[in-house]
C-alpha cells in the first residue's frame, strides 16, 4: 500500500492526459487534474472506502463545493501545499508543483518507450488515442504510476474544468489531423500551437 501525500488531510491522484499519436508520438497535457477524496484519510479503517478510493465517482459530490473540493488542477493546489505545512511558501509550493509535473513527463515517456518494445504492441500510422494516467505523489515527492486507462471518462470535470478537457481535444484534433502532413491543411492551422507536450518520439517516422 503506497503511503500518500495529504492536502487538507485527504488524500488524491493525479490524472494525467496522454495522446498517442502515429507511430509512435506521446503527447502529454501540463494541465493535470488532482482528484481528491472527500473524507479525512487520517485514522479511516479499509472500510471507509471512501478516504482510500479517490475515483471522483466513488465520492459523493452533492454540491459545487463539493465538486471543487473533490476535483482542481494541480497547478491550483499551491495554497493546499502551504496549509498543510509541505511547502513554506507559494513559491516552493510552485518548484514542488513543476517537479512533479517534470517527473511525469520523464515516467511517461519511459513507460511509452518500455510498452512500445514489445512484440505485443503494434501501431498504425494513421491512428490515435487518448489515455487518462493515474499518478500518485508520496510523502517523500516520489511520482508513482499507478494505471494507465484506455477511454477515459472526460465528462467529470464539471462546468469549471470542463475547458481543460476541450483544449485537451481540440489540441488531439491539432496534431492529429492539422500538424498531419497526410491531410491538406491551411499553412495557419498547421502552424497552431498546441499546449500538449511532445514528451517520447520513436526513432524513425512519427506517422
């Protein structure tokens, strides 16, 4: 049982967006959600599922508060860091924050590079799909994958962070039809930056 970081004496994971794209292109979203437990973690038994299991749909969200205390970007819990005495000031709470986000990049491009090696893993260069990641943080800042999940639930952001989950589609549609040099394109769409980041690119031909 990995032990967690604790904000606000609750526990959460990190969900990570990753778009692999051709063959082989992993792209990853700097916007990671954190997905807290409602429930104090401190001193719950396995039974009180709910301050284990940070899965938003295992947490009961009754309200707009709830839905923000449940779920924020990560860049937004600098405040959480310094309340809970992990970072003594905002602009710790800041290099924490981007360590993390550095480390991710560095495990996912690592598992990418790792699963691609294998004979079982086969890629067609005009295809794509978007995985949503699980990470945990330990008391330690040590990243942890936990999972990797093929068709991730993007309708649990809720209204505030619903945008966070179009630019994460309209940048997949980007790279992969407008930065695509199979597809005729505008030489402006093919020039539109995306927030997404190139974090692994097999040797040889992206698509």
């Amino acid at each position: 049982y990995l032990e967690p970081l604790l904000l606000d004496g609750r526990k959460f994971h990190l969900r990570v967006f990753m778009l692999l794209v051709g063959n082989l292109t992993a792209y990853v979203s700097p916007d990671f959600l954190a997905i807290f437990s409602l429930e104090q973690y401190a001193g719950a038994s396995l039974d009180e599922t709910r301050a284990h299991l940070t899965n938003i749909s295992h947490q009961q969200v009754l309200s707009l508060e709830d839905q923000h205390r449940c779920m924020r970007l990560f860049a937004e819990t600098a405040p959480d860091m310094m309340a809970a005495g992990v970072a003594a000031d905002e602009a710790e709470a800041n290099e924490r924050i981007a360590a993390v986000q550095e480390r991710v990049f560095a495990i996912v491009a690592d598992m990418v590079a790792a699963a691609s090696s294998e004979l079982t893993f086969q890629t067609r260069k005009n295809c794509f799909e978007l995985f949503g990641l699980d990470f945990m943080i330990d008391p330690e800042w040590g990243v942890w994958l936990l999972e990797a999940n093929a068709e991730p639930d993007l309708s649990k952001a809720g209204d505030r962070l619903q945008g966070v989950i179009d630019d994460i589609l309209q940048d997949t549609l980007k790279l992969v039809v407008d930065h695509n040099p199979r597809f005729p394109s505008t030489a402006e769409a093919a020039a539109a930056p995306v927030r997404l980041r190139e974090v692994y690119q097999r040797a040889g031909r992206a698509w």
